[in-house]
C-alpha cells in the first residue's frame, strides 16, 4: 500500500467519502474473489478487482491484477492458480493495511 496515493485520494475526496468508498470495496470484494476461483467469470471478475483497486488509491494491487489479466489472456494456465493464491493473501494484506491507515487519522 501506498499511503501517499491514499492520503491523496483522502485530500481530494475528504476522509468521510473515503471511508463510504472503501467500504463498498471491501463488501465487493469477498464477491470478486469467489467470481475469480470460478473460470467463466474470472475474466470480468479481476477485470473489476483492478478497476476497483485503483479507484482506492491500491495501484500495486491494481497492477498486479493487470499481470494476471495478461497472463489468462496468453493461457498462462500452469502458473494461473499460483498468482491467484498469491492474490488473495495480497488482498487481505492490503486491505487491512489501509482500515489501520484509515484507523489512524
């Protein structure tokens, strides 16, 4: 997490309306991770997931979801399930470290 790119997003927005927009990230989230274990909907699923990550300033996050994108477009399928266990640990990481972020200011 960058805190830097989320305390812009804060300065531009005010705190209350990031909070209301981080909020509605973490309800989507739980639903975009299960859409992504499951093939015919994991396209539009971390399609979504990038987007919704660099709406709330999580650009690594974003990126890393752009590789995986690009690697199920090329069938990269043997090292697919590797990236996506490794998106769900980095999702919770993120996530909990922008609620401690938030919880500080």
């Amino acid at each position: 997490m960058n805190q830097s790119l989320i305390a812009n997003r804060i300065e531009l927005m005010g705190v209350d309306a990031y909070r209301a927009m981080f909020d509605s990230y973490q309800s989507e989230i739980e639903r975009k991770m299960a859409e992504i274990k499951n093939a015919p909907t994991r396209r539009t699923a971390l399609h979504s997931l990038k987007s919704m990550s660099y709406a709330v300033g999580l650009e690594e996050l974003g990126n890393k979801v752009a590789d995986i994108e690009r690697m199920l477009a090329n069938g990269a399928q043997i090292t697919l399930q590797y990236q996506l266990d490794g998106l769900v640990k980095q999702v919770a990481g993120e996530v909990a470290e922008v609620k401690n972020f938030l919880r500080n200011i």
